[in-house]
C-alpha cells in the first residue's frame, strides 16, 4: 500500500493512532494532525473506513447512543499500523530528496535569474 | 444545539443521504448522521454545502461501488444496467414527441399519411411506448428476461407505427434512410445489449460483461 496511499487516508489512520475514535473524533484529530489541512467531510471519511475495514486496516470497535445520536468507534488493527508506519517512512524518504542540505544552496540557475530581469526591462519599456 | 435543531438538520442529511444504496443507509445511515451532527455548529439548521457535496458524490460513488471492493464484473454490471436505464428513457422522450408533437408538423410524412387509414398507427405507437415503459421497470427490478422480450417488442410495435404513418413511400428508400437516420433503433439495441449483460439475465457472469457497454457506447455516439 505504500506510496499510493492518500493524504486523507494517511490521517485517518494517524488519527487512530493513539487510542479508538468515533467518526467525528477522527474528523477532529485528522484536522489538528495535519495542521488544518485535512477537513473531512462525512462522504469522504466513511468511504475511506468503508475501504479501510475491507483491507483489513481498521476495524469497528463498540456501537453505542450518545445524546440520541448513533456513534461507532474505530480501532487501528496490527495490518493499519504497520501500512501507516511503512508509509510515513516512505513519505520522510521522499521528503529527504528535496529538503536535503545539498538542495539547501540557491543553484546557480536560479541565481542568474533574478540579474536577468532588469535586462528584460530596459527592452520592454520604450515600447 | 438542542434536539428540534437535531431533528431538522438530521432530517436535511438524512434526505441527502438518499444519495446512498438502501442495503447501506440502513446500515451506516444514523451512524453517519451522528457524525453529521457531533460536527454541526451550535445552532445549525441547514446542512453545509461541503457535507452536502460529499455526501452526494460519496452516494453515487458507492453505489457505482467505487467507494467499495466489489469485483470489477458487479461494477461493470451496475453500470450497463444503468446504461440501459438511461438509453430507454431517452427512446420514451424520442417516440412520445415524435409520434404526438412533431408527427405533425413535418411534411415530409404529412404528404402520405394519406394513403393509409389515418389514425391506424396510433395503436402501435401507444403499445411500442408502453412495452419500452415496461421494459424500463423491468430493468429497475433485474427482470432480465421480460427486459429481453419487451425491448424488441417496444421497437417492432413503434417501427410498425411508423410504417403506418410513412406508408408505401418505405419503399422508394428516402424516408427509409430518413428513419435509419432519425430512429431511436440504436437506443433500442443499445437497450437489448445491455439488459443481456444485466445481473440476474444469466449472462452477466460473461467474462468480459464490457463488451455490452462498448458496444453501447458507439451505438449511442452515433445516435448524438
């Protein structure tokens, strides 16, 4: 699974990661996790645990009424652990291909660029 | 949030959540209700057009079984069933305005309706409309064999309707290719294929159930 896997699924999974949440739970915590960029909505998140459970990553944990209102909770299983931590070590691999201290230094391509601009101008404006 | 704001939004998602599969609302609906309103706003009376928006595109998308792991054959299935759906619609619209409002108004069959006993074609053209209707409920109830049989029904008795009102001018080849060209018969046999395909015809354990919708798909581009 690694490499393919969504963002919002990610999330999902890393929001299981601490303890069993209900739908809106993981909504929230996926939310705080990815500093506010994942923002699920509720089609979204039950497609995902509907194909989640059925690859065995997660499973239901316990039904119950809350306020009149039907919550079911949601365990990461051994299988969604693993799938989660195989793919954040794929994504701090990747991420090291850009962020790595030889890609720290301006390249001289893009340093040549900005001395381009003036020179571009000059033609420009008399026109 | 007290409770009669519950019962209005709820109700809101819950009309949205028609969007979904019966088996599966009955299963997953209060839950994704609950979750609808744990993250409503205080107060909240109306849905947000972001959870209305994924909660219609989740529907369809299960019911296309995107959102699930059902073998690609069932997918294929759904989706030829609802193809003939759409194709058979689109023959009633055809047939119905053809035969009761634009019949009348086009010359070129208005110059020999004469010929024949006016008023003969109506019977036919009424029953071809009704067995396409039957074939359509057919289709919605995955009677695969009355599909079978009412399509090609529906066609003969309209194509009949309209030899009655064409009359002998059939035979001097323009009005025929006029009708090739006009018919809704590519609907028709678009239709026929894909109820063959449907599940619950027999056939639709066919190892390449696609054929049908390839088959469609060029059959209706050229109608367009």
């Amino acid at each position: 699974m690694s490499s393919s896997m969504r963002t919002p699924t990610y999330f999902i999974l890393a929001a299981l990661l601490d303890e069993p949440l209900h739908g809106y739970g993981i909504v929230k915590r996926a939310e705080e996790l990815s500093s506010g960029r994942v923002r699920l909505t509720a089609g979204t998140l039950y497609a995902a645990l509907d194909r989640l459970s059925s690859a065995g990553l997660v499973r239901t944990d316990r039904e119950e009424i809350v306020n009149g209102r039907a919550r079911r909770s949601y365990v990461l299983t051994d299988a969604g652990l693993e799938a989660v931590r195989e793919e954040a070590e794929w994504m701090a691999e990747a991420a090291k291909v850009v962020t790595s201290d030889r890609r720290q230094q301006p390249s001289p391509r893009s340093a040549a660029r900005p001395a381009a601009r003036p020179v571009t101008r000059t033609v420009v404006m008399p026109a | 949030m007290n409770r009669s704001d519950d019962d209005r939004l709820g109700g809101w998602y819950r009309a949205l959540l028609l969007a979904y599969p019966a088996a599966y609302r009955g299963e997953r609906g209060e839950e994704i209700v609950g979750t609808l309103l744990d993250g409503a706003r205080p107060g909240q009376r109306w849905p947000s057009p972001r959870e209305a928006c994924g909660l219609v595109v989740g529907g369809l998308r299960s019911r296309v079984g995107a959102a699930t792991h059902r073998p690609a054959r069932d997918i294929w299935a759904d989706g030829v069933q609802l193809a003939a759906l759409v194709v058979l619609a689109v023959a009633v619209c055809r047939a119905t305005w053809w035969f009761f409002w634009a019949r009348e108004s086009h010359d070129l069959v208005n110059a020999v309706t004469a010929s024949w006993p006016p008023g003969w074609w109506r019977p036919p053209a009424v029953a071809g409309i009704a067995a396409t209707v039957a074939a359509i409920v057919a289709i919605a109830r995955g009677w695969a064999v009355a599909a079978v049989v009412l399509i090609p029904t529906g066609y003969l008795a309209k194509l009949l309707a309209s030899v009655f009102l064409s009359g002998v001018q059939l035979s001097n080849g323009s009005l025929w290719s006029y009708h090739i060209g006009q018919s809704e018969q590519w609907l028709y046999v678009v239709a026929a294929l894909a109820a063959v395909f449907m599940p619950g015809s027999g056939y639709g354990a066919s190892p390449k159930p696609s054929r049908a919708l390839g088959v469609g798909g060029g059959g209706t581009r050229r109608q367009a």
